[in-house]
C-alpha cells in the first residue's frame, strides 16, 4: 500500500527531473525499477526518527540523481546498477547521520572531537517536543527563524522546475556539482533579489 502511494506520488515529478531516462527504457520501465529496488531496502536501512517513508524519499532522490551515470554498455541492467547505489548512498547516510555511542578508552583530545562531530547526530537519534524548543528561544531567533521561513517559501515558489532536484539535495546535505550548485545559488540570488524590489 504504501509504496503504491509513493510511486504515484513520484509518477507527478516533473519531467524535467526525469530527464536521464536511460537509452532503451522507458519512464514506465525506469519508475517501476526504483519502486522495485527502493522497496528492497527501505525497511532494513531506518534508523533514529528516519522510518520508512523517510528513506523511501532518500532513496528517490539518490536514484534521481544517479540515472544519468547509468551506462547500459558496462553489462550490468539497470536494477543492478541502482541496487549497488542505492545501497552503499544509504549505508553512507546512515552511517554519515546516526548518533554512535563515546568509546571508552580514547583520550580526552579525541574525545572531545568525538563529542563535537556527534553532537548533531544525537538529536536526530532523540525525538523531542516542539514545546520545549519555542520555550528556550528567545525572540530575536524566533524572528529569524520566521524570516527564513518565509525566505525559503519564496525560493521554494519561484523556483523553477531544472532547478528543485539540486535544490532539494543541497537542502538535503546530498552534493551537488559546483557548476550546477553555482547557477543555482545564482538562481536563488536572482529571485531573492527580484522579490527585496518588488
């Protein structure tokens, strides 16, 4: 059930981001071999607060993002090439986002590093009450927050279609190849600043 709903949903992805059909497939062929792989693996790789629509979505986009490297001439199908990525793209975020427990036996210097490159992995492996975070933010970073709110609805209506998958995997942390990174950055420059003069 669930990932009948999620292939309809992403069978209304703009055609512009599936725009690397690979030669000999169609978007029918392609849609129903992501389907087919990301449920391989979306139950085995939930972790912390990502369940299984949340490594679903994951799984899209680095699907996405990779069929423009598919190259039918190596011999390997499809479905081959897309488990073989997918899979290490999720052991890499899993890996890369969960919280791992202090080793013991490490000396203060590198302990500390430890605890500063896993202190943000521990809020995404801990659930907490929205209540909580508006009660110890005082108002100028409420403000802020607000402000880059509505800074990211802008963007996020005035962007256009060849833009959002890079858009969304930067927002995501995923990389993007500078040369495309730069024209989006200058894209969102032009819109930002399009909207201040309006």
């Amino acid at each position: 059930m669930f990932f009948s709903a999620l292939k309809k949903r992403m069978a209304t992805i703009p055609t512009a981001m599936l725009n690397n059909i690979p030669e000999g497939y169609t978007e029918e062929e392609v849609m129903d071999t992501i389907t087919e792989v990301i449920r391989m693996f979306a139950g085995k790789f939930t972790f912390g607060t990502y369940d299984v629509e949340d490594i679903s979505q994951e799984a899209w986009i680095f699907a996405l993002n990779v069929l423009d490297k598919y190259d039918a001439t190596r011999g390997a199908s499809l479905r081959t090439f897309l488990v073989t990525h997918i899979r290490n793209r999720l052991i890499s975020l899993k890996r890369d986002k969960w919280y791992r427990p202090e080793p013991k036996d490490i000396s203060e210097e590198k302990r500390e590093k430890w605890r500063e490159r896993n202190s943000l992995k521990r809020n995404i492996a801990q659930p907490f009450a929205m209540e909580s975070n508006y009660e110890n933010t005082d108002k100028f970073n409420f403000v802020d927050h607000i402000q880059r709110s509505e800074i990211f609805d802008i963007i996020d209506r005035e962007l256009p279609v060849e833009f959002r998958r890079d858009f969304i995997s930067f927002l995501d942390g995923v990389t993007v190849p500078k040369p495309r990174r730069d024209k989006l950055i200058d894209k969102i420059k032009e819109i930002l600043n399009h909207d201040e003069e309006g």
